[in-house]
C-alpha cells in the first residue's frame, strides 16, 4: 500500500477486525437476546437450512467462530433441540424462518452507505488476507 493511498487513522486491520466482530456479535445479542439466542444460535439455524448436520459438520462450517471458550456447537444445537428447534435429523426451518426478517433488517443495518461492489470487494480482500495468512477453505464450500 503507498502512503498515497495509506488511510489516515493509524489503527491497523487488526483493531477493525476485532471491532466489527464485536459490534456484529452486540448487535446479535440485542437482537436475539430477549429470545436467550446469540449468533451461533443463528449460524447453527442457518446451517441447518441445507440439511440435516452433525455437530463435526457444524463445527467445521462455523470454524472460524469457535475458540478455547466455545470449542464446539454442541451447546447451541442441544439448546436448540430443548426448544424443539432442531433434532439430531431434522433441521430448524420454523425457527429459522421466524428470525430471518429481524436478522435481515440487522444486515441492511451494517451495511448501510456500502454498496454491493464495496461489501464484494471488502469480503474478497478478506479472503486474500486470510489465505495469506494460512487459512484453506473446507472442501465443498
């Protein structure tokens, strides 16, 4: 990058990266914390839209949100089965369906005054930065 084209704040990538997670996380917690929900609820919910999943399944496709603190789905999907929302054959369509609008209305929030190139070209820079950085993409995503 030249200083010609260097943004003028001095955070790096890293501090962005982190904040937007944050914010994205909050902003799920206010949207679907009334419900007792998080962002995994609803990753889990959006991945079970294709089909029936094990939680190895779950776990690989929604990788890069687990940690040493939340190692695996296995809490969100046994929650959700609790609710009747999922079953270990079954997926959470119903559930889905329901939260989908408000989950919408969130996106169109975060991505207000950016336009489809902008988003398209920000997730390919993403990816670039990722690979760069050693990430693989599963096979079959």
């Amino acid at each position: 990058m030249s200083t010609a084209t260097a943004p003028t704040d001095r955070r790096p990538i890293g501090f962005w990266l982190k904040l937007v997670d944050r914010l994205l996380d909050e902003g799920f917690d206010r949207l679907l914390g009334g419900a007792g929900l998080t962002r995994r609820h609803w990753q889990a919910l959006t991945g079970l839209q294709s089909g029936p999943a094990t939680v190895q399944e779950l776990d690989a496709t929604l990788a890069p949100f687990l940690d040493d603190q939340e190692p695996t789905t296995r809490p969100v999907l046994d929650d959700l089965a609790a609710r009747g929302w999922a079953t270990w054959t079954a997926d959470g369509s119903a559930a889905h369906g329901e939260l989908l609008a408000a989950v919408s209305v969130h996106r169109r929030r975060v991505t207000d005054g950016i336009t489809a190139e902008e988003y398209r070209a920000t997730l390919a820079v993403l990816q670039r930065m990722a690979a760069n950085l050693g990430w693989a993409d599963a096979p079959g995503r």
